[in-house]
C-alpha cells in the first residue's frame, strides 16, 4: 500500500523519468540525506525535481517527537520567512490592479510609523525602509497582543536608519506590508491570500499557522538548547504574520514555484520586476544586495547558476526554496527540528550540478594531536582563521575548530563545516578547502588574520 502511495504522489507532482529517477544523480542524492539523518540528526522532507521529473521527495524524523510520529512527504510544515515571497506577490498583484502603487507611502496605508511619510512600499519590499528588525517581544510573550497593541510597540521603535540609506534586514517592514495588503483590498492577510494565491496555483495544503485551529498533518517545532531538543515557545500567530505565518507542504511549494514560472499568479512584468535585485546599488557580499520582492536572486551560494530562492529559520522551523529556472530545478528542505536547511538545499544542489559532495559523516578527534601551527592563522578569502592559545577558530571565539588530521579541522557545534589546510612544498600555507554542506570550496591565503572579538 505504501509503494502504489509513493507512486501516485510522484505522478501527482511531476514526470517520474525513468531513466534518471535510476541514474547515479538519484542516489546520490539519496546517500547525501541518510547521511543527513543519520549523523545530522535531520527531520523534515526534501523534494527535488528536474525538468519537472521527481528525483528525490522523502521524509525523515519525527514530525511529532512526543508521540513517536514519524514525517511522510504529505506533512506540513511551517515556513517561516519563504512567507515574504507570499507576501511579497500580493502586494504586486494589487499593484496590477491599481488598487496600490509601489511609490505609495507607508503613511497612507499606517499612518503613525516612524518616517513613514518617507518609506515607499517598494522600500518595504527590499528591506532598506530602515525599521527595526523584529517585535518578537510581543508575539513570543504575549497571549492577549492584538494589531493594535503591537503597532502601538513598533510606533515606539527606534529607526535603524533613514529610508533607502541602506539595507536592514526587517521582518517589521513585512509585517506592515500584511497591513498595507488588508487596507489596499479591504480583505484579511490570510482570506486574500487563500482566495487569490493558495486557491489560484492550488495549494490545498497550505495556509496560515493559528494558535487555536486544529491543522492535520501537521509538524510540531523542536529547536536545539545545547545538544538537547526541546519545544518551540508559545506564538502569538495571530502577529507573525506578513514576514512569517504560512505553513505548507514540500509538495504544495512545488505547484507554487510551477505557478510563478508559468505566469499563473503574476504578470511577466511584475514577475520580473520581482525577480530584480534592487539593491546592488548598495554594495555588499552577494546576500542582501541580491534582494529583490521577497526573494533573493543569484546570492553567493548560488553555484554561479541562475538562482531564486529564500529560506526561513525561527524555532526549529529551519525551511529553503530554491529555485533554478535555467536549469528547471527545484530544491525544497522543510525542517522542524532547526536542521539547516539551506546548507542542505546547497549540497543537494552541488550535486545536480556535478560537484563532489561529500556525505555527511561521524567526525573523530585526532588523538594526541599535534601543536597547531600558528601559520594556520589567518584570511582565506572572505573566512577568518583565528589562532589563541594554540588553539584554531573559524571566523569567532564562539566556533572552536578540532583537529581531525593534522591538517583538516571540523566544527563541534556543526559537523557540516570542516577546515583543511594546503599547505605548498616549502610548508607554508597557501589555501585552505572550507567543506560547507558537503561542497568544497578552496580560498587562498590572503593576509593575517583580524584580531579575535571578544
């Protein structure tokens, strides 16, 4: 009975190609998430797609640790911010109907924000409106917090800077858009979203997280205390809202990345005008820079392919979609016990695209290992290796690094990062291979390391 399931939910989500669903790409993908589960301890569900054949769609863990309820590939999960993305295409889709402009002010939507005479919408979008960063302290503490209470608390938060002076991050400025949406079309957060995205690319999973309604199949959230996992803290769902909220399935985030390449909930226009990153501008590393309408195109970590994407991470629920149009991929990785979905999503990834990755495995310290050479130390392109009392860290104190051989180091408090150091026939270091996710990427020596914050 479990195989005819499997079976009819991979035709229900795409082509099953026969030939590469038995290729060398499909176990490997395979070993990389054993691996993943069996020494990273992930849960959640991974689906994977090509040329909309499905290579990959699995579960892993528990979805209810409690009761000993495993996950299946129908499980929901919540999304944290990939929400943005949700928000984001409602407020465009009002802007194709002229029920708004891009150009408004926040004022004629809220009035009361600090400069909200001068943030546009389009600021609010692209996180250069320079509002605080998150109210957390309203939606972790309080159960009776309404709208209007916390509007009240961001009317009294100071700014992080002037309008479009720079980039900040800012789940505020998207909780406000989800205000901007119900005043623009006189509709609930969540109504419009169902009756004109959920309903429209047919998400019939998906919806708003809620603190009283009763959600089948749905994961319960484990984050990490140390080595223990313990339960999410109370939120107030009825707040986190508009920069998080919506719950879905790996499969229903696999119609919705089909209903945006096929144009089904916006226009070419403004589906380009989304997939822009407006911030360059600005400067930066390849991470907000590449921001555009709830979505980050062509980060850092993109494998130098074209690269859609935006993940989440609040309390356990650790969740990345990537998407890679020119390639006609689709990663998904939706975890509820805080595994790190987006350096899983880059190692799957790296695989498609034919980089050795290497599978998760048990680390091992080296015993009686040798004095760590103080020439270790040092810039590796944009990494920092400290060296303290003849000990190594990467980029912090906060990031110890053990030595597995003499020369190649792992992280205790995330196995997935491994430091190995090249050293040229003189015995002087030249590059290190920085192992993230399983993919390797070598940086050369570029100067002394900066002095180790404290």
């Amino acid at each position: 009975m479990r195989l005819i399931v499997s079976l009819l939910l991979l035709l229900s989500l795409g082509r099953v190609g026969s030939s590469e669903a038995q290729s060398g790409v499909t176990r490997q993908l395979a070993a990389y998430m054993q691996g993943q589960q069996a020494v990273n301890q992930f849960a959640g569900v991974v689906l994977v797609t090509r040329h909309d054949s499905v290579l990959l769609h699995q579960a892993y863990g528990l979805a209810d640790a409690e009761w000993q309820v495993p996950n299946t590939p129908d499980t929901r999960f919540a999304l944290a911010s990939i929400t943005k993305q949700f928000t984001a295409i409602a407020v465009l889709q009002l802007a194709e109907r002229g029920q708004l402009r891009l150009t408004d002010k926040l004022s004629q939507y809220v009035p009361g924000v600090p400069n909200g005479n001068g943030i546009t919408l389009h600021q609010l979008l692209t996180h250069t409106a320079g509002l605080a960063l998150d109210f957390e302290e309203l939606y972790l503490v309080h159960t009776d917090a309404t709208t209007d209470s916390a509007l009240a608390f961001i009317r009294r938060q100071p700014v992080q800077f002037a309008p479009g002076a720079r980039i900040g991050y800012s789940n505020v400025g998207y909780f406000l858009l989800g205000l901007v949406i119900e005043k623009a079309s006189g509709l609930r957060y969540g109504t419009y979203l169902q009756r004109y995205i959920l309903n429209v690319a047919g998400l019939h999973q998906s919806g708003l997280m809620s603190n009283t309604a009763l959600v089948s199949g749905l994961a319960r959230l484990y984050y990490r205390e140390g080595a223990v996992l313990v339960k999410n803290p109370y939120i107030n769902w009825e707040l986190n809202v508009g920069h998080d909220g919506l719950y879905a399935t790996a499969g229903d985030l696999l119609r919705f990345s089909q209903a945006l390449r096929s144009a089904t909930l916006l226009s070419p226009a403004s589906l380009a005008l989304m997939n822009t990153p407006h911030n360059q501008a600005y400067g930066g590393t390849g991470f907000l820079d590449r921001y555009g309408y709830g979505v980050f195109i062509d980060p850092y970590y993109s494998h130098r392919h074209h690269l859609l994407t935006h993940s989440g991470g609040y309390f356990g629920a650790m969740t990345t979609l990537d998407r890679y149009p020119q390639d006609e991929v689709v990663v998904i990785v939706l975890s509820n016990n805080q595994a790190e979905s987006h350096i899983i999503s880059y190692g799957l990834a790296g695989i498609l695209f034919g980089k050795p990755v290497e599978v998760p495995y048990e680390h091992r310290a080296l015993p009686a290992a040798p004095p760590v050479p103080p020439a270790y130390a040092g810039q590796y392109g944009p990494h920092h290796i400290l060296y303290v009392k003849g000990h190594l860290y990467l980029q912090n104190l906060e990031t110890p690094l053990v030595a597995e051989t003499p020369t190649r180091f792992f992280s205790q408090q995330n196995p997935d990062r491994t430091v190995e150091f090249l050293p040229a026939k003189s015995g002087k270091v030249t590059a290190l291979v920085l192992t993230k996710g399983g993919v390797r990427e070598t940086f050369p020596k570029s100067g002394k390391p900066k002095a180790p914050a404290r």
